[in-house]
C-alpha cells in the first residue's frame, strides 16, 4: 500500500485514524496505542505478508536485547549493533558481496534469492539508534507495546525519517493526542496533500524526461550534451519532490495523530556549500550518521587528517547504505571528497581572514556550484552502473559536441551556418525535444530556489521536530504564504487534493523504497 494510492487515502487512513480517536476517546489509551499497533503493522503487510516477521523479529529480538543492555554490558551492546548489521547485510548486500567474491577470486559462486524487505535499512538504524541511548542511560521505558509503536508507527515506517525512542514515545503519553483536533487534522492533512502534489505531479512528472535517458546510456547509446543535461537536472529534481514530498506526508500523517516527528527536508538545494546541503538534506539519517558513526570514530577530535578519514569513511558508508551497489558507494565517494575539499577550503579562508560568502553574486557562484556538484553526483546515484555514469557525465561535458534539435535547424535561418562554423550541429534527439522539457525543468527550479518550503509555510502551527539545533528554526515566509485555517487556504487544499488524486492513476512507487 503506497501513501499515493486510491486505497490509503480513502480507506486505510479514515479507518486508522477515526478507530484511534474513537478508543481513545473512551479513556483506553493503552487499547489506542495498541489499534494504531495493529494498523501500521497491516499496513506495513500488506506489501508482502512475510515481511512481517522479518520486522516482528527484529522488534523482538531488540527489545528483549535492549533489557540486557540496560545493564551496562558494552560487550552486549556491541552483539546487539552486530546482529542488527547482520541482519541489513544478509538482506540487503549477501548478494552483492558473493557477486564481487566471485568477480574478484574467479569461482563460480551462485548468489542467494533473497527479497529485500521494505523499510529494512530505515528500522534497523532505529532499533541501533534505540540500543544504544539504552546503553548511555537515556531510555527507561521498555513497555513492549510502546516498543512496537516506537518502530512501526507507519507516517514513518517506510522512508523516514529516523526518530529517536526520546523524541516520539514520550509524545504518546500526552492525554491530548487521543482527543481529535480539528485544527491538527486540517494542518497534517494540508501537509499531506502539498507532499502528494509534490511527488505524483511534479515528481512523477519529471521522471518522464530523466528514465530514458538513463536507460540509452544503459543501453550505450550516445546522448547529446542537451539530453544528458535533461536526464541529469530532471532526476535531480526528481528525487527531490519525491523524497520531499514523502517526508512532508510522513510529517503531515503523524501530525494528524497529534505526532510530531522529525523534520527531514530544509530546501537542501538553497545550500551555498556542500556540509549546508547535508545539514538539509536527508536530515534525520545525516543526523543518524553523525551521532552513531562520525562522533564514535573520533569526529573532528583527532586532528585534521584523522577527521577528512572519518568523513570519507561516514559517507562511502552512507552511500553504501542506499543500495548495494558501485554507484551509490561512489555517489558517497564523491561527496566524501566533496565535504573535505569544503572543510579544507573553510580552513583556509579562516587562516587567510577571508570572511564568508557575502553579497548576491558571492551567493550566486557558490550555490551554483553546489548545485552543480550535487547534480554531478546524483548521476552516479541514478545510473544503472558507473559506466553508464561516465557516459551520461562524459556528453554532459560536451565531449560527444554540442548539437541543436533538427526541427530548429529552419528556426535559426540565416545563423544556421555561423553556429556550424561554432561546432553546433543538428540532429534528430530522441529524448530531447525542446521546449517541453526546459519549462518544467525551469518551473521546478524556480519552486526549489524561489520558494519558501511547506514546512516554513505551516510556520503558524510547527507541525514538526526541530532538529536544526538549538535557538535555529526556519525562516519565517510571508505572510500570504503563512498557512492557517481560511478560505483561501482551504480552496488551495481542494485544488492541490484534486490534481493530486487525478494523477494517482499513473502514480508510482517511491524513490526511496529500494533502499
């Protein structure tokens, strides 16, 4: 069951969320929690009912582990941090790693059939965040059922974000979360409804014009610089609204329910620089990393040297963790370099005196360069291998020339023969026919660079976590764009609900869902 489909909107979520009101209404919290339990885990089934005990016995084995742990044993801890990875490993890269075993040594090795289980990577780094803050005293409460909910509330079961045991259980014992509150359900469902426009208009749209060509170069075949460049900027703004748009459901879901859990996006591609985008990208699982990956193999304490290692060692792995394949561990590669090339280059500005990127055309370089060196790596992340990459990266560098449409070729009249003399030429595209393509790619960069994001726009009711870190919350948009309960709003909700629900017929599965 997908967030974008016909069967959660209309009848999965009305029926969760009016029996959770409903029970909890009578005073019997403990039987709300339970139905809400009971709902996310027929949620998470319905994918595939032998999903189901891969995450039942994860959650069994964590939280009789976690009672262990509570001890104090470091030892425990560790087995428990191992068997988790065991678990992501033989899922997720058994695969992958007899396939290269076999590539390297030469000898036939027949790698095993294993179906990924949805979710896998998301909850086991929460069952390993949960151990853990355990271990260092920070969790008290192990009450199996709040456990169950803890890992399965579904707003944020399959993609996100990844919130810590201190952050959302204590939530669910607040009295006023099993009250329904109509304010809170119009806000969560208008977040939820600006997130689905987002992925099954805009995404979805996009992914038009970036699948072919990252199938041609699959496939060999020779792009132009302009189809490269289509292909490249679509699946980057794609992946964008998608995830985004998930991440802004998942928030708008939970605050339905009187939840809020973390926030996961912050107009990433505004970032001037590389360790920005990461501040705003992916927040909870650049959080994750940082808290139980960078700061435990030394972080920044170790010199400078020592620190570049463990930034490149947090995102190969990072990388790795999206997929078992090259291309996302050379997709983290990249940004590994990315992010020491900005930390040497800060340090340097700092030795120098050089104050900070200031004025327009200061800010303007760096986040198009920033902009540019995210979209160069999605490339990696997009391709089916890293020869199709270098195929895609290599026309979007001209090196197969620079070409126009040939249904131009009457348009240009009289400067037809200056541009050959150029090196321009004319030729049929397959994947490129001009104007199409450049106004939706040109409209969603202005949305991304120009616009405030729908979380600043529910600015009135702060329907989520601040993870920014302390006294830091977004900016305030205007005040036209400051959602709160009107008619004005409340048509836009109706017309983002209608094109939302309008395009569900041709909807498709979330990026994310493949890792």
């Amino acid at each position: 069951m997908l967030f974008n489909s016909y069967s959660f909107i209309l009848l999965f979520l009305p029926i969760a969320a009016a029996g959770f009101f409903l029970i909890g209404r009578s005073g019997r919290h403990t039987w709300a929690i339970a139905w809400l339990v009971f709902a996310s885990l027929l949620f998470y089934g319905l994918w595939n009912p032998i999903f189901l005990s891969v995450i039942f016995a994860s959650i069994l084995f964590n939280y009789g582990w976690g009672m262990l742990v509570d001890r104090g044993s470091k030892s425990l801890l560790a087995f428990g941090i191992a068997a988790n990875l065991g678990l992501l490993g033989y899922f997720k890269y058994a695969g992958f790693f007899i396939e290269n075993l076999a590539a390297m040594t030469g000898i036939a090795l027949a790698p095993p059939t294993v179906i990924l289980p949805l979710a896998v990577s998301f909850y086991t780094f929460q069952q390993i965040a949960y151990l853990v803050d355990v271990y260092h005293g920070k969790i008290r409460d192990h009450n199996f059922l709040n456990y169950c909910l803890f890992v399965t509330f579904f707003p944020r079961l399959m993609q996100g974000p990844i919130v810590y045991h201190n952050e959302i259980m204590p939530q669910f014992t607040q009295k006023d979360i099993f009250r329904f509150n109509p304010r809170m359900v119009a806000a969560g469902l208008t977040i939820f409804f600006f997130g689905l426009f987002k992925k099954v208009v805009i995404a979805d749209g996009l992914g038009v014009y970036a699948t072919p060509v990252f199938e041609a170069a699959r496939h060999m075949y020779t792009l132009s610089f302009l189809e490269a460049w289509e292909g490249a900027l679509a699946y980057t703004l794609q992946i964008y609204f998608d995830f985004s748009g998930y991440s802004d459901m998942a928030i708008g879901l939970a605050y339905c329910f009187g939840i809020r859990i973390p926030l996961n996006f912050n107009s990433p591609y505004k970032s001037l620089n590389v360790i920005d985008f990461w501040r705003r990208w992916h927040m909870s699982l650049s959080r994750f990393l940082r808290d139980y990956l960078y700061i435990p193999l030394g972080g920044n304490r170790k010199g400078e040297a020592r620190r570049f290692t463990n930034l490149m060692i947090t995102m190969l792995l990072g990388g790795l963790w999206h997929g078992a394949a090259w291309t996302f561990v050379l997709w983290g590669g990249l940004h590994g370099v990315f992010l020491v090339i900005n930390h040497g280059w800060v340090k340097i500005k700092r030795r120098l005196g050089l104050q900070a990127t200031a004025g327009w055309f200061g800010r303007l370089i760096a986040g198009t360069l920033t902009f540019l060196s995210v979209t160069v790596a999605w490339v990696f992340f997009r391709a089916d291998s890293a020869s199709s990459a270098r195929r895609v990266l290599g026309s979007m560098a001209g090196l197969n020339g620079f070409a126009l449409p040939e249904k131009y070729l009457e348009k240009f009249g009289p400067l037809t023969a200056q541009l050959k003399l150029w090196g321009v030429d004319f030729q049929a595209m397959h994947y490129f026919e001009g104007s199409n393509e450049v106004i939706y790619i040109a409209l969603a960069l202005m949305i991304v660079w120009l616009a405030p994001n729908v979380q600043q726009m529910m600015d009135l009711c702060a329907p989520y976590l601040n993870i920014l870190g302390k006294e830091k919350k977004l900016p305030s948009p205007p005040a036209w764009l400051t959602w709160r309960p009107s008619l004005r709003w409340a048509i836009v909700l109706i017309l983002c609900m209608l094109a939302s629900v309008l395009s569900l017929s041709r909807a498709s599965e979330f990026l994310y869902f493949q890792f």
